[in-house]
RNA sequence: GCCGGUGUAGCUCAGUUGGCCAGAGCAGCUGAUUUGUAAUCAGCUGGUCGGGGGUUCGAAUCCCUCCACCGGCUCCA
C-alpha cells in the first residue's frame, strides 16, 4: 500500500503504483483535471509517475509557481516539436521554463526564421497541444542516450550527456519529439488552450560569446485563453509605465545622438526633480553623520592603478585622455572611492574619529558596450549617491544597521513595499580569491547577517557571490515590465584600504588598518530616477513632484488674481504655474491631468471675491473651495507627513 | 560587441507592384472666442523620409554601408 500525507496532514491509503493523479481522482474529478505535476517528498515530479511506498504528496495545479513552470517547460517541448515539423534537422540546445513562459533556444542551422514565423509555429502548438499528447517518461543508459543524440546529429544534447552521470539520465517523449529532460511534464498537452510566442533573440551556447550563437524563441502558455488575453493586457499596461516614455512626456530627460550614445540630458524638470532627490537625501545623511565632500571628474591614471582598477577594467573601459605637453594620462573617473582614499589621507586619523562617513553625489563614467544600454537604467555616464565609510572591523555592523535604516527610509518615502536584498557572500569552496583575512571576513559576513536579522529584510543569502575585496548587500526591485535591477548596495572593502595604505592610530597608540564599507542607497539618480517613474507611473508624491499646483483661470479676467494666488502660495514653498491661455476650463483641466498635477486650482469670479480657491485633485476630482492659507496648510501639511522620518 | 527588428514634422502615426508638389491628428504660431471641472473654432508654420553611397529616366519605397533606438545574449568596479 501507498501511504500518502496531503498538506492538510490527512492521511490516504492507495494500491501499489498509484500516481498523484490517481489521488487526484480520488478526491474530485475537478481537481484530476486540473493537476499539472506534484510535490511528493520535496521534489516536484510527473503527476503520471507512481508514488513511493511513504509519500508526502501536494498536488500542483496553474495556481502554484511549480504549476506554472512544469507547464512552460512541456510548452517549451511542444514548441520544440512544432519548430522540427518545419524545420527538419535544426539542433536543439536548452528550453527551459523561465518567469513568464518558456524559451528555447535553438541553432537553426541554414534556416532563416522571421518574427513572422511565430504565428504558424504558434498555430502549429495549438494544434498539437489539441490532440492531447502525453508525455512520456523514459530511464535511459548514457550509452543509449549519447547514441540517439549521435544519430540526431545534435552537438548540444551531446555536450549536455557527457555531462550527466550514467543512471540519471531521462528522456521525455511526446508525438514525434524526443528530448533529453530532467522533467517534469505535464500529464497532457492538452492543458495547453492559449498560446503566445513573443519575441526571437539571440542567445550564446552556454551564455558565453566565445560560444556560437544561437537563436531564442521566448513563448508563453496558458491553460485558458482568457488569461492570455489578461497577460497581453498587462504587458501593454507596463508599457505605457516605461521611464523612457514617461519621461519624454513628463519633459523629464531626453537622449541625443549628437552628444552621445548612453549619456541623459536632463531637462528642466527632470534636474528639478532630481535635484529635489539630492537634498532628501542630503538631509537624511546629514542626519547620520555623513560629511559632504566633493571630487572632480577625471583623475590621474595612476590613482586607479593603484585602486587596482585600471588592471581590472582598463582596457575596457573610455581610453585616458593625455596633457598636451607632458603626455601624462588621465582616466574619466569611473569610480569615487579612490578618490575619497585620498581624501581620507589628507589627515592622519585616529580611532577616535571613525567612523568617518564622506558623501559624494559623484558622476562617473563608465564603457557600456552598445547593446546593454537601456534608457535611464544603463548608461554610460551617471551619478551615485555615493559614500564611503571608514571604520574599525568591529564598527561594521552597526554601519550596516545605519545604512539599512536610510535605505528603508527611503523606500519608504518613495513607497517602493516590493523589494529584495541579497547577502553575497565568499564561496566556501574557494577561500582563495578573495582578499583581507579571515577574520575580518569572519566578522564582516556576520556582521551582515546579523543586521540583515536585526531589521527582519526579505533578504537570500548567495554564497559565491561576494566581490573578491569584501561581502555586501544589494537591494533589488522590479520595473514596470517585470526587470530586476539592483538599487542600493552596501558593500564591505578590505582592499582598497590595504592598496591605499590607509591607516588610523589606535588607542594602543599603534598604526591600524580600517574598513572600507561602499554605499549608495538609490544606487544611481539615473536608474533610481527610472525605477521610480515606472513605481509610480509618474505620478510622483507631492514633495517631489516639479509642478504641485496649476492654477486655472476661467478667463483671462482673472488671471491677474491667479498670478497673486501663486506669488503667495511659493511664499508657502509651494510650487506651480498659472495657466493663462485663453482656453476653456474643460481644456486647461484636461491638460493638467494628462500633466499628472496633483492639485488644480480653479478661480473665477467667485473665487476672486471671496480670496479663494476651487481644489481639483488629479483623478478625484473637485473638492469644493478653500481660503488659500488652508490650500497651503493641505499641501505643506501632506508634504511633511510624506517625508516623516519615522523609521 | 553579437543576433533579430525598427528609423517619415517636436509627439503619435499613414504612405509597399519604385512615378505627379510626402500626408493626418496632436503640439507650436496668428486671429477670433472670455469660457465653471478631461479637448472652442479658423488660418498658418514645420520634414534634404536617420547619415552616406549605389541601382534606375525616376527612390521614403530596391541594394550596400555607417549611426541611433527597440527586444534579447554577454558584461556591469
């Protein structure tokens, strides 16, 4: 007998070989329907396969991401079917189910494939999907599995077996395909109803360009149509959140071939924004103890030979540019911290004065190759909120606390509740690459642990993935179209202080070397600029927005009351224009919402009499007439409330 | 950098068997209108059709090349 444990901790009894579809049935047919793959011990597996003699089982429907990716996978084989039907002979390389949907990707050999192919692949899925096929699950011996990819001719499975040990190997068939796969599949392609391949790309074998080149088709599936038609919808709605046209109709940014590729012009408002951003922060970071300190633009070749990073990124990176008469070599700064070394040198320090926190807003320059260049978010010139903070090993971790709290207040502010942070730490397995002692990285990596703890962060912890000169902490957040770009970044540096020579007098009177920790709470005002006009879809909280108020006459007669009701709310530090175009009311209304203003202010005769004005607020509406000193209390009064610093 | 796609007025876009002066809406300008909570009317300005080269009697349209942008890959101190 099978012995089956179900999450809600009841437990069935089932004859030998039953499946997790077999239990399915047996609790509703409903349910049997709608069983993707299942859970049983801990490893998602085929609903089709037999359960052990003890098996804590779940069963996994579309609601469950392993629902959903057991799905993408199976559609990733079916598309791979519909591609041989066409395309008779191309390689296969991998097909795996991804966040949204599936990919394959595929060396079409001699075959020329259009994005006008996907729809008669699509349809071709479609058909497929209709005649039910089961996918079929098959142990097979390296030998046999090396000797079927040999007769199929394909380098990449090949590649892929060679790699696998003998008795792991599965097989997976459906129709007339057969591919090398782990599983697991869906019982039937059947669930398939919708189906929808997006886009075709480029992809290196391996994800390495040293590797051919091979062509990826991005797809995605749906067990109703319905849903897919819910999808298309939402992917149009992020679209029109993307900075990049947001910020063209906000007149916040612009790009321009003749000043270069990668390199934003900010516009008036857009400046003002950020502008607004800069001083938010400076004000917090005043508060914790940051110092502002200022470094120019390019530096001598040799403060980034000896920061190490001319070795690491010289030759790719912008060339220096050279002195007229000496020929001596200077390099667009790419980086602030060398600088602030230098900075911290100009004095000796003692351990009485760690920390030491220097704050630059500084612009530096980096070689993006064409292709990674993305709007706001990758450029090739841009400005950190950065600051470094110099410290004794055993300061790191309340430094950590400190700069944590800044983050969460500005996201906070900012409203950004979907983030993540990410600890990366040394890879056990290899000790060896990084630099600084034991130790300290002892020390450091649970300092960070611990404050990561201490403020309850979403945090994954990824091992490997430190920087070779210290552990961090990256904060990441998601754009409108579902992109993942890192933010804020704590980062721990024992290498710069060691390269620099950088030393502080301890109390035993003796020369100690301090820690360096990076951070840049926004990251870049580039990105951090482009992730919040998709967060809020442009419209930006009241203390940050450019234009707070527009003022709207009926008629030009009362235009003169206008610009007097804007001279004494910017007394108030409110911030607006008056609309004194001859146009109608309805028209001055509609451009002011299309403007995302977050109050209108109506005044016409009325309100001239009585020295008040009519409050419209964007996408609410009219909320009656007020004096202007209680206008000017609502916003000021919103505005502090927005930027309460109660963390 | 690589693969694929796109490039027509400030913006959004029409213009494909190559053929008269390259079009529309919005924006802008001028004038009329003086308006009460999401578009008043009329007239006008504006484009070497991304740049360069070629094919042709003739190119926005076909070919080559360069540039930029878009979707990915790789990379990201």
């Amino acid at each position: 007998m099978v012995k089956v444990t179900l999450p809600d901790g009841s437990i069935r009894e089932y004859a030998d070989g039953s499946t997790a579809l077999d239990v399915a049935k047996s609790i509703s047919e409903g349910l049997a329907r709608n069983v993707l793959a299942a859970n049983v011990n801990g490893e998602v597996v085929d609903a089709t396969r037999a359960l052990p003699l003890e098996a804590q089982l779940s069963l996994l429907t579309w609601n469950d991401a392993e629902g959903k990716s057991t799905m993408w996978h199976s559609s990733a084989h079916l598309m791979a079917e519909a591609l041989e039907f066409y395309y008779p002979g191309i390689k296969l390389a991998i097909g795996p189910p991804v966040a949204n949907g599936f990919y394959y990707d595929v060396d079409f050999m001699d075959y020329e494939i259009r994005e006008d192919d996907l729809p008669k692949i699509e349809a071709k899925m479609k058909e497929l999907a209709k005649s039910k096929l089961e996918f079929v699950r098959k142990e097979v011996s390296k030998a046999d599995a090396l000797s079927y990819f040999e007769e199929k001719n394909d380098p990449y499975k090949l590649e892929l077996i060679n790699e696998l040990e003998d008795g792991s190997i599965t097989f997976y068939t459906q129709g007339n395909f057969t591919d090398l796969c782990r599983g697991p599949h869906i019982p039937n392609s059947g669930f398939i109803k919708a189906v929808k391949l997006t886009s075709i790309a480029g992809a290196y074998w391996r994800g390495d360009e040293n590797n051919k080149q091979l062509t990826r088709i991005y797809g995605i599936t749906f067990p109703k149509q319905a849903e897919l038609t819910e999808y298309l919808e939402k992917v149009e709605e992020a679209k029109k959140r993307d900075h990049r046209k947001l910020g063209k109709e906000l007149e916040l940014f612009t790009f321009s071939q003749k000043v270069g590729q990668g390199l934003p012009l900010w516009l008036p408002k857009g400046a003002a924004l950020r502008e607004r951003l800069e001083n938010f922060l400076k004000r917090a970071q005043r508060k914790s103890g940051y110092d502002q300190v200022i470094s120019p633009h390019i530096g001598n070749k040799e403060l980034y030979v000896c920061s190490g990073h001319y070795e690491k990124y010289g030759a790719d990176s912008f060339q220096p540019i050279k002195t007229p008469d000496e020929n001596e070599e200077f390099l667009l700064k790419p980086m602030n911290c060398p600088h602030h070394c230098e900075i911290y040198k100009s004095k000796p320090r003692s351990y009485k004065d760690l920390p030491v926190r220097f704050a630059e807003f500084g612009t530096v320059y980096r070689y993006e190759q064409s292709g990674e260049l993305h709007g706001l978010t990758r450029v090739r010139g841009f400005t950190q909120d950065d600051a470094h903070i110099f410290c004794t090993p055993d300061q790191v971790k309340e430094e950590f606390i400190k700069v944590i709290d800044l983050v969460l207040y500005i996201f906070k502010t900012l409203k950004f509740d979907q983030f993540k942070a990410q600890v990366s730490l040394r890879d056990p397995e290899n000790p060896g690459k990084y630099i600084g002692s034991d130790e300290n990285w002892k020390k450091a990596e649970q300092a960070i642990l611990d404050a990561v703890e201490e403020k309850d962060l979403p945090a994954v912890v990824e091992y490997g993935e430190a920087a070779f000169y210290g552990p961090k902490l990256d904060f990441m957040v998601q754009d409108a179209l579902g992109r993942e770009w890192q933010l804020g970044t704590i980062q721990v540096d024992y290498n710069l202080p060691e390269r620099f020579e950088l030393e502080f007098t301890g109390s035993d009177n003796q020369k100690h070397r301090p820690v360096m920790i990076h951070r840049a709470p926004f990251g870049s005002m580039e990105r951090f600029v482009a992730v919040l006009l998709e967060h809020c879809a442009g419209d930006f909280p009241l203390w940050l927005t450019s234009e707070q108020i527009a003022i709207l006459p009926i008629s030009d007669k009362y235009n003169s009351y206008a610009q007097k009701v804007l001279d004494l709310l910017n007394n108030s530090d409110i911030r607006g224009f008056v609309d004194d175009r001859s146009e109608k009311i309805g028209k001055k209304i509609r451009d002011a919402e299309l403007k995302k203003i977050p109050f209108m202010l109506i005044v016409g005769e009325k309100e001239a009499e009585q020295q008040e004005v009519s409050v419209r607020r964007r996408q609410h509406g009219d909320l009656g007439a007020m004096s202007i000193e209680d206008f000017a209390k609502l916003v000021n009064e919103a505005v502090e409330s927005e930027l309460a610093m109660n963390v």
